[in-house]
C-alpha cells in the first residue's frame, strides 16, 4: 500500500516539474533569422500576460502594500514553487480510514 502511495506522490512531482526545452541548434539559423524570431518572441511574450503578476497585484493591492518591479519576478518565483508544493499534498489521496493525529499538549 505504500508503495501505491509513493508512485502517485513521484507521478505528481513529474507533473509539477517545468518541462525543460532544448533551443535549436544555433548553426541551423542565420544571424538575421536569430534576429527576427527573437524580436517575434518577444512580441508573443508581451501579449500574453502571466496571471501571477495578476495575483501580485491584486494581493499588493488588497493587503495595502506596495510591490517594488525589481521585487516582482523573485516573488512570481516563490508563488510558482508554493503552488507546486500545493500540488503535490492535493495529489496525494488519503485512504477512507486516515484520521487525524492526535494532538499532544504540554
């Protein structure tokens, strides 16, 4: 049975894994093609906005705080590894007949 367990817990942290893209080989494109699919990269990057920066803003905004920019990608960076994390204790399924711990008082 735990072995049941640790198989669905490692097939979640494969999920949550980001997936690893190699680049295409450099000598394959010329200088001016590097150039023009850069500067398209960048315009498709642009319009497609990240909605953690969304949930910065508006948890900044809720909580009266102010968010530096240069703050905002290590803060994106964080919220990614805390949602990851989140998924893998949800893809973790107890059995019928988990009951809590006890809680021992001093």
């Amino acid at each position: 049975m735990a072995l049941v367990r640790k198989k669905k817990a490692t097939k979640a942290k494969a999920a949550a894994r980001p997936k690893v893209v190699k680049p295409a080989s450099k000598s394959a494109k010329s200088k001016s093609d590097r150039s023009k699919s850069t500067a398209s990269k960048s315009k498709s990057h642009q319009s497609k906005p990240d909605p953690l920066d969304d949930l910065i803003v508006a948890a900044a905004h809720a909580l009266a705080l102010t968010v530096e920019s240069a703050w905002k990608p290590a803060v994106r960076a964080n919220l990614q590894v805390i949602f990851a994390q989140a998924a893998l204790v949800t893809a973790f399924d107890l059995p019928d007949d988990a009951e809590p711990a006890p809680i021992f008082k001093a």
